[in-house]
C-alpha cells in the first residue's frame, strides 16, 4: 500500500510539473507552483521503500531548482527592462521640439 501510495504521489509530481511549464505566465510567477508541486513528494520520502525515497528527494531538488531559475530569471528580465526604460527616455538635449512655421492647427492654408 505504501508503494502504491509512493508511486501515485510521484506521478502527481511529474504531472503538476509539466502542467506548470503550460501556465501562461511571465517568469517570476511559476515558483508558486513548482512549491506546490514539492508536496507530491513528501509522502513518498515519509512512507516510500528506499528507491522511492530517493526519487522524493530527487523531486524536492528538481522543484528547488525550478524555483531558483524562475526567481533569477525574473529578476534578470526586471533588471534588462529597467536597463531599456531608462535609455528609452529622452534627456534634455535630446528632447523633441516642435518644427518651425505654422501650427497645421492654425487652420487655414
């Protein structure tokens, strides 16, 4: 019965995993998901034989793995679009002024 438990709990695992990665969301967001999905590997590492406790242990470094990468991979897409906010904005000399002569709102013409 313990097996049987083992077994089911680490499909669980490997199912919520794949079905995280189809998650339309920016990084940052999938950690949340991937700690979630941790917990399908606690009843094998508590009642599993030997190989599946090791399998368990597997899937707490596998779901501690993904969380580290999503974490580093928002910060690193935070930090570029902080980079490219910032050479987007014009600076005083580089201002936009308007063209010489008449307004094309003066009417007339």
């Amino acid at each position: 019965m313990n097996r049987w438990i083992s077994l089911v709990s680490l499909f669980l695992f490997m199912a919520s995993v794949y079905f995280a990665h189809l998650i339309s969301e920016p990084p940052g967001h999938h950690w949340p998901w991937y700690a979630a999905t941790a917990v399908f590997a606690i009843a094998p590492l508590i009642c599993g034989p030997p190989k599946l406790r090791r399998a368990a242990v597997g899937c707490f470094v596998i779901s501690a793995v993904l969380i580290v990468d999503d974490i580093t991979t928002a910060k690193r897409i935070a930090k570029q679009h902080a980079v490219l906010n910032q050479q987007a904005q014009p600076t005083a000399s580089h201002a936009v002024r308007p063209a010489p002569g008449p307004s094309p709102r003066a009417g007339g013409g």
